[in-house]
C-alpha cells in the first residue's frame, strides 16, 4: 500500500533559488510547461521542480477524472506525461527524474484540504520507469512453481503458476488448468498495480471430444459462488477453452480457503498445492 503523502510532502518542496537568473528561468519555465500540461491533458496540474540543480521534476495531476479508472490507465497517463516531459520541457538536460503523482484533494470549511497521494510513477530523463524507493512493498520472493516474466520493451511482467492438473494425469487424458495474468511494471522487483484480468486457459484431453456445445461453468469459493457463465471449447480430443475474470473476483478467491471449479455437472477442487499458487501470484499485486 502506498503511503498517504500529503501536500506538505510533496507539493511545498517549491524551487529554491541558487541564483536569481536560474530561479526565474526555471519559475518561468515551470510555468509555461504547466500551462502547456494541462492545455494537453485538460486536468488540474501542478508542476514543481526540486534539488540543488532543479534535477527532480514533479508533476501531480489532482482530482484527475484517471483517479476514479483503473491503474492500467493512469499508469498510460503517466508514461505519455513522462514522454511529453522528455519532448517538451526545454530544461530537460537538467533533469534526472521525473515523478507523476495521482492526488485527492478535499476541501473542507472553505480552505482546509486534505491530500492524499494514492499512486506516484517515477521515469528518468529519457521517460524510462523507476521504481519508488520506500513506497512500493518489494515482490514476494522467488518460488520456482511461479513464472514472473518482465518484457522491457513494453515494461510488462507476465505472472503465471504453470499447468495445474485437475484430473486424470499429467502427459495424458484429463482436465488442465493454467492461470495468468499481466502487470505493469517489473514485478520482479516490487508490487505492481492490480490487472485488470486474471485469466484461466482450460484444457481438455480425451479420445472423443468431452464438450461439443457451451458449457455452464462455475466458480466456488469457500463453498459459495462467485462467479458463473457458459463457456465454450474448441477442437477435437484436444480442446481449450478461456475464461478471464475481474481481479477483485480473483483477489476474493485467493484470500479465502479453497476453488472448485465446476464444468456442467462436475466440480473440480483446485488441491491445497494448487489453491496456495494462486495465493502467491496473487502476492505480486500491491493492494
């Protein structure tokens, strides 16, 4: 969980002058590149610089309508700004970081507020991200039944737990399992932002096809249901099928004591083994 950092934390650190000409080049400039911000997102912005040097660069964005989306959008938000800091600010060769921050702001009595900075993304100079020192929770350790993938290019992790077989044997007839999802970030280092969706891939091995039409699926947890639909296979004596699921849905179900899926009229009760991988992919999610 992220810390409340209030306004006093972030926004009073305001530019301190090393020189009067540096002070109202970088006060101007600040400025301009303000008005700049928010004529291209539309939202209230603050834009302050910090450091001896004016190295650090913070940019809030407060009571942002992204406030109320999901963290995959403004996590896009952040890196555009980031990218449009790198393009635009004309003092960028002074710059070493830059952090955007996602604020609430609250008035109360007229003048009070009340700030809580609820998401703070850090890039470099050249809008490549940095993680958040002594904010983010680091990433559960390494357990060699889960797969964390980190692609740099697009600055992903896929997590996933291997191939759970819910019946019959590994290698030959039966039912398998293989939940995953993707998160923003490199989750290898530090607690990422919740996905959007879990996904489970369903597959069936067996001489003849076992579903030939949709079928009725549901999902219980601790002994109730949270979550049913239809869903249907492809293919012949192989055949897949996928579901994805919200991940409050999922976050539910690994908090709690066990999973059984059931596909028509037969339940398949995820083992001990099974139900804890789900727990510790589930650990790679800040919340």
């Amino acid at each position: 969980m992220l810390p409340r950092i209030f306004l006093t934390a972030i926004l009073v650190s305001s530019v301190v002058a090393t020189g009067c000409k540096q002070f109202a080049k970088t006060l101007g400039e600040l400025q301009t590149f303000q008005a700049a911000l928010t004529k291209k997102f539309g939202d209230t912005v603050y834009v302050n610089a910090n450091g001896g040097g004016f190295e650090i660069l913070t940019i809030t964005f407060i009571n942002s309508p992204l406030n109320d989306k999901s963290p995959a959008d403004r996590i896009k938000r952040a890196e555009e700004t980031a990218q449009f800091v790198k393009a635009n600010y004309k003092l960028i060769r002074s710059v070493q970081e830059v952090w955007v921050v996602f604020l609430r702001q609250k008035t109360s009595f007229v003048v009070f507020h009340q700030n809580e900075a609820f998401e703070v993304y850090g890039f470099d100079k050249d809008a490549n991200r940095l993680s958040l020192p002594g904010s983010y929770d680091p990433a559960p350790r390494p357990d060699p039944r889960i797969t964390a993938g980190h692609t740099s290019s697009s600055d992903e992790t896929d997590i996933s737990a291997g191939i759970f077989q819910l019946d019959g044997e590994s290698g030959g007839y039966g039912m398998t399992l293989q939940p995953y999802f993707k998160l923003q970030g490199d989750a290898r280092r530090w607690k990422a932002p919740p996905p959007e969706k879990v996904f489970f891939s369903i597959a069936s091995y067996s001489k003849r096809p076992r579903f030939r039409e949709p079928v009725p699926f549901e999902f219980i947890a601790d002994g109730k249901p949270v979550m049913k639909g239809m869903m249907t296979f492809t293919g012949n004596d192989a055949q897949f099928g996928g579901l994805s699921i919200s991940y409050p849905t999922f976050h539910k179900i690994a908090t709690g004591k066990g999973l059984t899926i059931k596909l028509g009229a037969k339940e398949y009760p995820l083992t001990p083994e099974q139900f804890e991988l789900l727990q510790k992919m589930d650990a790679y999610v800040q919340q």
